[in-house]
C-alpha cells in the first residue's frame, strides 16, 4: 500500500526527532519514497545525514540550500506529496501551522499542500497540556489534520506524564489508513445532522438532551477528508465549526427538519446521527414563566420524524441510542424508517454515553446482518460507518 507512495516526513526540534529515524527507515522498506525536511532545531538533535542514508533522497534543511531539488521551488514537495506527517511535532510548529506560519520549508509545505496531514505530537507535559496547545490542536483537527496522539511514558525531563511520540507502529497504521480510503466519497454529497435538538419552552428555557454532536462532526469530517462534499445541519454544540464543510446551524426539530428537507435534494446519503427531541412543548411563552405557581404542568406535543418523512432517492442512515434491548429496538427502527443502514449503541455500556470521545456500536443493514465494532474513537467509528456507505453509493 506504501509502494511508490510519497510521505513527505517534517521533522521539528524534540529530543524525539532520534525516533523519526526508525519511522523513515520502515516507510522506505516498505517501497515509499520518503523526503525528510528538517527545521533547523531538528537538525540539532539528530544529523540530515542519518535521514540521507536512510531515504537514499536529499534531505531539505532550508528553503535556500541548492543542493535539494526541491529548493528550487518552494512549494514542489506540497505538490509531490501524498501524504505529509510531522513526527515529531512540537508545540512551536503545531502553533505555527495553527496560524499559518510559511516562513520554513515545512510550514509552507504544510500551507501548500492539498495532501492530508498527519501531526505526531512530542513535548513536555505542561506544554501540552497549555490551554494554547490544545487550542492549537483543536484547531488543525476541526481543520481536518490527523492527531496521532503522545502516549504517557517517561519524557526527556525524567518525569513520567503525557507527552511521548507515539510508538512507530501506530504512525504507520494512521498513514496506511489515511492512504488506503483515499478518495473513495469523492463527487458525492453526504448530509450529516448532528447534536441534540432544542425545544423551547420560553425565552430562557428549553427542553434538550445530552448529545455533545462529536459523533456527527467526526462523520462530517471523515466523509470530508475522503473527498465527499459535506452538508452538516447541527444543533448547538460546544465544537468549533469544522472547515471545508458547509455547516447550518439550526436549534429545533422544526428548523432541523426544514434545512434537512433542503439538504437532501441532491444528496447521495443522509445521515441523521442528532439527537431528536420527540417532543416540544405545545407553546412557548414569550414571557418567562415566573415561579408564581406551586406547580407547573407543561403540555408537550410530538415532533415530526424527520427520518421517516424526509423524500427522495438516497441512502437513509440512522442512529439507535438505546438503555435496552439494543438490537431488537435498532431492528426495528430500521424497518419502521425504511433505512438502508442503522447504528445501534448500548448509552448504558462504558465509552459509548454521552460527551466521550469513544463509542462502541453495532451496524444492521436493510438484510438484517449485524456488524459488531469493539470500543473505537468516534472517528473510526465514522470510518467504518462509511466504508459501508462508500459500498452503497
Ligand atoms: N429521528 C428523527 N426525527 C425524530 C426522532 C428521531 O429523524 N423526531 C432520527 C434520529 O436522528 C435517529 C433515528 O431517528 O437517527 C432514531 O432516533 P431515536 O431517538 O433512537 O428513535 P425514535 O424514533 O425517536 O424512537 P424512541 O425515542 O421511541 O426510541
């Protein structure tokens, strides 16, 4: 899968950089052509030479040198490339790509390149827990970077604390799995909902739920990095706006089913992974209700099924949170909202509730097979969901 493939490697000033030498040393074995860039401070913990011998390519240390061919012009390896990982990644670049910083050869590369981007973050732990590094990282990740994200361990200061390169192996497996879905969502339009929808109940009140939206942005944004066009039609949530994808933001069931009814009409699949209120309260007062009463009784009337009343000619995938009876409820919900796909997860189960990054489901299709998924991050869920949405299509 590596064969012939271009991974242009950037290398920044950590104590880790010795461990990009294993990294391009695999790559290489395994038939890519791997072209390291250093930045300055890189080249002070370990020698280009290393990466030289290593690559069999000139290794480019400064935008000016003549020696590189890719000097020439500064942004021929942005355009080379198929993929660009930074290993170790400091929390000087991360900042530096944050802003948009060119004045090196990686962050123009970076600036430059249509290839995804794959940051390995390496540093002390108090710096990467600064509020300005997760901000940075939140940022590139909305952005559409990859986070392989440091491992706990013992750091180059002696303490033991978050902050460690990842291990080679799992960089590798995020750079084959970037490589390997490809474009394969590319000239399609994929409409993602996402959050839980609000039902106001007087101008300061609402009835809503728990859903934190990652579930849906991480659909949003896998189905962006393969090349679909992304609509995402989102309840509030506390998630910076994803880029590259066109985003409504909507509050109630009504607004959701509306901008999903003008979503769809050329859409090749909905996905509807927001949490749905079912009810709203009859009418919300334009006053707030004060607290003159000893009680309150509070009508509430159904919301219309977005699902099972959206029209059209596309693929209908749907979400099934469940506190029990998971599967025979997904199963149902499938055939009764005439699904071609739905996701079932246990909320009571340990990493799948509400607000986690993780989530563990189960993915009936019309046919009735079950795919069981372990514990997985939401964004490899999302993957998953869309390897069998790219079959569809
Ligand atoms: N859904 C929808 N419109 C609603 C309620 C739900 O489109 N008014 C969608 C959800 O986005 C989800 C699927 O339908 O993809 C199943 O939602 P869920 O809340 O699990 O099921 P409900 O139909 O609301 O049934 P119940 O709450 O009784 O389990």
């Amino acid at each position: 899968m590596l064969t012939g493939k271009t991974v242009v490697l950037g290398i920044t000033g950590s104590i880790a950089a010795y461990k990009a030498a294993e990294l391009a040393s695999r790559l290489t074995q395994a038939g890519a052509r791997v072209e390291v860039v250093m930045s300055e401070s890189a080249t002070r913990f370990v020698s280009p030479l290393t990466f030289r011998s290593l690559t069999d390519r000139p290794v480019v240390t400064s935008m000016w040198e003549a020696s590189s061919e890719f000097s020439v012009e500064h942004v021929a390896l942005a355009e080379a490339a198929d993929i660009v990982v930074i290993a170790p990644a400091t929390a000087d670049i991360i900042a530096r790509l944050a802003v948009g910083i060119a004045d090196d050869m990686i962050g123009c590369t970076v600036l430059a390149t249509k290839a995804p981007v794959i940051l390995v973050p390496a540093m002390n732990v108090n710096m990467l827990h600064n509020p300005a590094t997760q901000h940075n990282l939140a940022e590139l990740k909305a952005r559409g970077f990859t986070i392989v994200e440091p491992v706990c361990g013992r750091l180059a200061s002696g303490r033991i604390g978050e902050g460690r390169l990842a291990e080679t192996e799992k960089i590798i497996a995020s750079i084959k799995q970037i490589l390997s879905k490809g474009n394969d969502l590319a000239g399609k339009h994929i409409v993602v909902t996402a959050g839980g929808t609000q039902e106001p109940i007087d101008p300061v009140r609402h009835i809503g739920n728990r859903a934190s939206g990652k579930m849906g942005y991480a659909l949003a944004e896998a189905a962006r990095d393969r090349g679909a066009t992304v609509s995402l039609i989102t309840a509030p949530t506390l998630l910076p706006k994803p880029a590259g994808i066109a985003v409504t933001p909507v509050r109630t069931t009504a607004e959701m089913k509306k901008a999903v009814a003008r979503s769809v009409a050329q859409a090749d699949a909905l996905i509807m992974a927001a949490a749905v209120s079912d009810y709203q309260p009859r009418k919300a007062t334009k006053a707030k209700i004060k607290k003159e009463h000893p009680s309150l009784n509070l009508e509430l009337i159904r919301t219309p099924d977005i699902l099972s009343q959206v029209k059209g000619n596309f693929l209908k995938i749907g979400f099934a949170a469940e506190s029990e009876n998971v599967i025979a409820n997904a199963r149902q919900k499938l055939v009764k909202k005439q699904l071609d796909l739905i996701v079932a997860n246990d909320i009571t189960d340990a990493g799948s509730g509400f607000g986690v990054d993780t989530n563990k489901v189960t993915i009936i299709d019309k046919q009735g097979n079950e795919e069981a998924l372990p514990l997985l991050s939401k964004r490899e869920v999302a993957d998953r969901i869309l390897d069998r949405v790219a079959k569809l299509i």
